[in-house]
C-alpha cells in the first residue's frame, strides 16, 4: 500500500512551559499553527502565510529556527495517510488571536497532549523531552 504523505509546516511558540495551540471550526482536537504549503511555497512563506491567516500575527522569517521534522498518522484520515510536520519557531509582531477560521487560540501543557492530533502528540514528546514543555 503507497502511503499518501500531506506536507504541513507549523509555527512552535512555547511560554512558560506551555505551546500554542488551536482549534479549528467544527473540530475537536487542539492543533499547532500552519497548514499545508501551497504551490511554489517555501517552509517559511508557508509558515509567514499560515500565522498570519490563522492568528493574525507578522512572524519574521529573519528568526525563524527549525525545530524537526515529524511524522503520524493523519488526525481524521484513512489509514496510510500520514502528515509531515515541519516545525518552527520564529519571533512576531502584533496581538496573537483568533482569526475567523480559528474556533480558539489555547497554551496547552504536556498534561493536554491527549487533546491533539497525533503528529503534535509526537511534537508535545520531543518538546517535553527537549525540558520545554
């Protein structure tokens, strides 16, 4: 069986020990921001793109720092589906919030790793292993 792979880059923003998170319209899981590349984009057009549509937020690319790369079973999908996660942190301007495809903006802790997809599972892993989260 070909597994099918969706590529998707996420913004990691840590403090105090907890990672922004979000949930989208009519779901019930807690997602990291970004989304998946659109044609032509690099990891950090994405990532600029993503933020600022989801959170309404200006990250600087200037700053940005890979994080990892991550791979799961795709949260809502057949299996053989799975996503890459790219993953970055970056510095931003403005007010983080909500944009309209955006039900809720959360800071979520490594005891709430059980209310995320199971790519960020994998992510909320390696963050704790890391000390950050």
């Amino acid at each position: 069986m070909t597994t099918h792979l969706i590529d998707k880059i996420a913004w990691i923003h840590l403090a105090d020990g907890r990672v922004l998170s979000t949930r989208s319209h009519g779901r019930d899981r807690y997602y990291l921001p970004g989304g998946k590349r659109e044609a032509g984009e690099s990891d950090l057009d994405t990532l600029v793109r993503e933020a600022k549509e989801e959170l309404t937020v200006d990250l600087d690319p200037f700053t940005a720092t890979f994080l990892g790369e991550f791979r799961a079973q795709a949260d809502a999908h057949p299996d053989g589906i799975e996503v890459r996660m790219r993953c970055y942190e970056s510095a931003y301007q403005g007010r983080i919030q909500a944009s309209a495809e955006i039900a809720e903006v959360v800071w979520l802790t490594y005891a709430d790793r059980h209310l995320t997809s199971p790519v960020d599972q994998i992510i909320f892993d390696h963050l704790h292993d890391q000390g950050r989260l």
